[in-house]
C-alpha cells in the first residue's frame, strides 16, 4: 500500500474506494479511515472477479506476476464492459478491447514509508531488496553480492513512486492526453541508477559499524548460497544481471522525482540499525518448537477448528506454511505434532489441526464422518493461512496422510484454491480392500443402515470401532489395522485415540475417489506409497501418478503403519518428503 496513501488522503476519492486485505484487523482499520474494506487475498479468484466487476479503477499493486490473479481481474473487467459498457482501468505493477491498461515498473525501490496507513498499522513501511540483503548479511556474518557487484540497476525512492501511482491515476481520471494506455502505457518508476557493490558496500559499513558482521567489505556469494538465502539459484544470479530504463513516459505525465543512489545509499544506514535491532533471528529451537494454539473460525458458526500453529523463529516472515490434519478416525496428537517440528526444522511454519466433529475441535455429533466437511475445513485453514502476515499467501503446501491424503490430493487438484504443493502420505485415493461377504459384513452393513435412519431422525449416530480385528465389526479390520494403529498411539506421547466412527461411514469411503480427480492436478504433488499397504492399494496410487506429470510418486516397501514416528520406514519417508520440499519448495 506505499502507493495508496496518496490516493485515500484525497477525500473526494475515499467513499468511492473499495481494498482488498488479508486479515480482518486491517479491514477494520481501513473502515475507520472511510475505506469500504474487503477480507481476502490473490488467490481468492472468485472473489477478485467480482470486485474487479464493480470497479471502474483497479489499481493491482501486490504481486506482478500472480498470472492467475490478474486472469480473475480481466474476467471481471469483461463482465463489467459485457453489462455496462464501460471501458475499466488497470493500473498493473509491472506485470484487451474492454480494459484500458497501464503498467507501472518500479526498480529497486528504498527507504521506508511513514505515512497515514503505516502510522495506523495497515500498511507494510518496507520495500524488499535492500532489508532483504541486509537480512542475508545478518544471517551470514558479513554482508554478500552476486559476483563481483558490477551489474547496473535503476532506483527509485518509496514515496516518489508513491507520486507516480497518484500522477497517472490523475491523468487518467482528467484525460491527460500525454497519458498513454497498452503498448503506450508502460510507466518506469526510475530516477537514477546504481551499481549492487554500492548497495553491499554500505550494508557492510553500517553493520559493521553495529557489531553485526565481521567486516565492512562485502563478499561474493558461494553458489550454494544462492538457493540457500534466496529460495533459487536463478534468484540470486537475478541480482547479477542487468536492468536498465528511462523513465520518460512518467516524467511526460508531470512525474518529476530528485532523489538519486546517493540518497539511496544514505537510506542503508537506518534500514540497517532498524532491522539489527528489531529483526533478528533466534536460535531457540526450542521455542520453535512450542505450537501456538490457535481456534479457526469453522463454516458453521459458532464452531471453531482447534489447531497448533508453528513457526520458524531462525527464518523470517513471511513463511511457506504447510497445512496438515490427520487421517480417518484421527486426530492431530497422532503423531502429527512430529512431522510438523520436522519441517519446522527444516525451515517452514505449520498449521496442523482437527476437522469439525473430531479432536479437540468443535461440531456434534462427534466422531462422525463427513468428507466433505473436511475438504472445505482444509480451504478453511488454507484461507485462515492467507489472511496472516506471518505467511506468504502464495506458499502454502496441503499436506495428508491416509485418508487425509486423498483430500490433500483432491485440493491440488482445485485450480482456484491455488496450493503451491502438496503430499500425500499413504494416501487414500479410492482403491481399498473388497469386502468379505460374510457374517462380519452383514453385521456392519446392518449397523451402517441403522446410523442413517438413527441421524436422519436426529437421534444420536450408532458409532462402531474404527479399528478392529479381522471378521470383527469395524470400519477398518484388515490384518495389520489394530495393531498398527495401535503402535501409532504407543510410540507418539501424548496420543489420544477414542477409536470409533459412525458406522455410516462405510458409505461415504465407498463413493470418495481422489483418483478421479488427480488429471487436474497443475501444482508439484508428491505420493508417497507403501506396497504393502492393506488398507490404500496400489491401483489407486498408480492411477493417481499417471494422471498428472505434476505428480512425483515414490514407493516404500512397507505396510501403512510403519511411515509414521516410531515406524521401521519413518526416517525414510521424512527423506522423501525433505527431498521433494527442498527441490519444489525450497526456503
């Protein structure tokens, strides 16, 4: 929002001004200021339609290369045109018959915001590549540059982008004839340039003179270093290479900024002292490793989802997140609480909790069984995710075991939810074990026709064992069903396992087949398979990884049980799964 402020400070503008924010504090901010304030974020893609829909002017100023976002904005822009035939406005971050586009492409922009929404605690006061940088110097003890820092940028300071922005709104609105729109409509926020040596350089001097680095020079980055602090090699070679403009576009509009790199690295020196003193990582794993309890507000009110929330603390904000929940008849004490310090130590935050109806969440009756209802608790949380500033709404991972990895495979498979990635450990995915027509199933069929007329008459639902021995009455009775599960619940402290489900159940997993939807699957997805598994067989893993080539399947040559804490097969599986994170989702 460094760009916005100059926009709302004009009040004959405000009442017409509708924001898109990711957390419903910030909206209730925005509402004090006159501001009509909307809870949501990029991938919202339904969303941002509709409001694209209402909008004559839509300023998009949060990510430039969000594809599907801007997608969803220009499909609303066409139903407007379609209904009123009004032309809308675009106003892009450097980034159609019935849109008028401009793009505006700042360059490497500097120093911090002070204005009316930072003052309020709405708006972020920082740009991204120099406290980047001097955040890198702080975690490598002395300060870095791609080579030798010879390449060239431009540069622009915060608040003369800011002039910018309002400018070009202005002559849009007033019809400035000097205002071009598409091919025309490229506007550089640039004033001056500057070598990246300079920008380390003085990362180097201002640190060094606190006491945080070793020495005021700076030095070249290993390339490990460059997945290492910047997530891809590529990214750090980025700031290696060129990039050159002239901002004359802008400055025809009447754009005229002063400030030049002098005043850029002038600008280091309080970046550095505010990030060294307030910014620092620590190296408490143990504090890392304390979950914060959280209660997720459920899509039936009045009901809360009851999750653990960690970060971690030796990395900065924003995190990639993985969602996590737990299989059929589980609960999150299951041994969840272990993968998720596993991928906190491996540098992601989690959010591990319980559907409604089961664990320590609310809903009744409870230990029932409602696929669906677990799906949208998954977008649930997924959502929660995005609307914290902690985590970075274009990195969440979904993450399943069992049961709950067929639902992780169903949501990579939802295009508008837009998951980065996910796993799915021992999934179900539609191929189980057929049934033994015998005495055993007679009995459980009878007692699943029984739950349904029991709850469509709001009695309470017949529960029978979720695990049970062979011919005995249970949802899962397979050989090595008791047992493993079991030893789930022996080997995991703090374990909790009532062991029972509404005997209906048996009717919901016979028409859930994850399978079915994996050809949609457009994100990295990684299955990890036991062949020896009684309870999720092969032919639904093997049809699930031939459906998609986003699909990485690995198999393990074990039973289902023995992947989780505890298990023969567990430091395995973790290997997988850290292999795939670091090589599709590295941080």
């Amino acid at each position: 929002m460094f760009s916005f402020h100059r926009i709302i400070a004009e009040q004959d503008l405000t009442p017409g001004v509708t924001t898109l924010v990711r957390s419903e504090e910030k909206a209730k901010l925005l509402e004090t200021l006159g501001l009509k304030a909307v809870v949501g974020n990029l991938n919202d893609l339904e969303l941002l339609t509709s409001l694209a829909e209402k909008a004559h002017v839509i300023f998009s100023v949060a990510d430039a290369d969000n594809y599907q976002a801007i997608l969803a904005l220009l499909r609303g822009m066409k139903k407007r045109h379609e209904t009123t035939g009004d032309v809308s406005v675009l106003i892009h971050t450097s980034g159609t018959g019935y849109v008028k586009g401009y793009i505006v492409i700042p360059s490497t922009i500097y120093g911090r915001a002070n204005h009316k929404l930072v003052q309020a605690g709405i708006s972020n006061n920082q740009s991204d590549q120099i406290p980047k940088l001097i955040s890198v110097a702080l975690q490598r003890g002395i300060a870095g540059m791609t080579g030798k820092g010879l390449s060239v940028w431009p540069d622009i300071e915060i608040g003369e982008l800011s002039d910018l922005y309002y400018i070009l709104l202005d002559g849009i609105l007033n019809k400035n004839p000097a205002v071009g729109s598409g091919v025309d409509g490229y506007n550089f926020g640039a004033n001056s340039e500057h070598q990246w040596y300079d920008i380390s350089k003085g990362i180097a001097v201002a640190l060094h003179e606190l006491g945080k680095v070793k020495s005021d020079d700076p030095t070249s980055f290993e390339k490990e270093e460059l997945t290492t602090y910047f997530r891809y090699e590529a990214l750090g070679y980025y700031l290696g290479s060129n990039s050159r403009c002239r901002a004359n576009h802008s400055k025809a509009i009447g754009w005229s900024p002063k400030k030049t790199s002098e005043d850029m690295v002038k600008s280091i020196i309080p970046e550095c002292e505010f990030l060294a003193m307030s910014n620092l990582p620590t190296s408490n794993l143990k504090e890392t490793l304390t979950p914060k309890s959280i209660k997720v507000p459920s899509a039936t009110p009045g009901w809360n989802l009851d999750a653990w929330q960690y970060v971690p603390e030796e990395k900065s904000a924003p995190y990639t997140v993985i969602v996590m929940a737990h299989g059929l008849s589980g609960n999150k004490t299951m041994g969840l609480k272990q993968f998720a310090e596993f991928f906190v130590k491996m540098g992601y935050a989690a959010v591990v909790f319980d559907y409604r109806r089961w664990g320590s969440s609310d809903g009744k009756p409870r230990q029932v069984l409602k696929v669906n209802e677990q799906l949208e608790d998954y977008r649930t949380v997924i959502k929660y995710c995005r609307q914290q500033p902690v985590f970075d709404p274009n990195r969440i991972v979904v993450w399943g075991t069992s049961f709950s990895g067929g639902h992780a495979v169903c949501l990579a498979a939802e295009r508008n939810l837009n998951v980065f990635a996910a796993i799915g450990q021992c999934p179900y995915l539609g191929e189980t074990v057929a049934p033994s027509y015998n005495f055993t199933f007679l009995k459980t069929a009878g007692c699943a026709i029984l739950d349904v007329i029991r709850q469509s008459l709001g009695f309470s639902p017949l529960l029978i064992n979720a695990t049970s021995e062979p011919k005995t009455v249970g949802v899962m009775n397979t050989h090595d069903s008791k047992a493993g599960m079991d030893a789930i619940v022996r080997n995991v402290e703090g374990a909790e396992y009532p062991n029972t489900i509404n005997a209906s159940s048996v009717f919901e997993l016979g028409s859930y087949s994850p399978k079915d939807k994996a050809k949609n699957i457009e994100c990295p997805t990684l299955i990890v398979h036991c062949l020896n598994d009684s309870l999720c067989l092969t032919p639904g893993a093997d049809a699930t990884a031939t459906a998609s080539p986003h699909v990485q399947y690995e198999t393990l040559d074990t039973n289902h049980f023995s992947i989780y804490p505890g298990g023969d097969m567990y430091e395995e599986n973790l290997k997988l799964q850290k292999e795939f994170l670091q090589k599709h989702v590295p941080v």
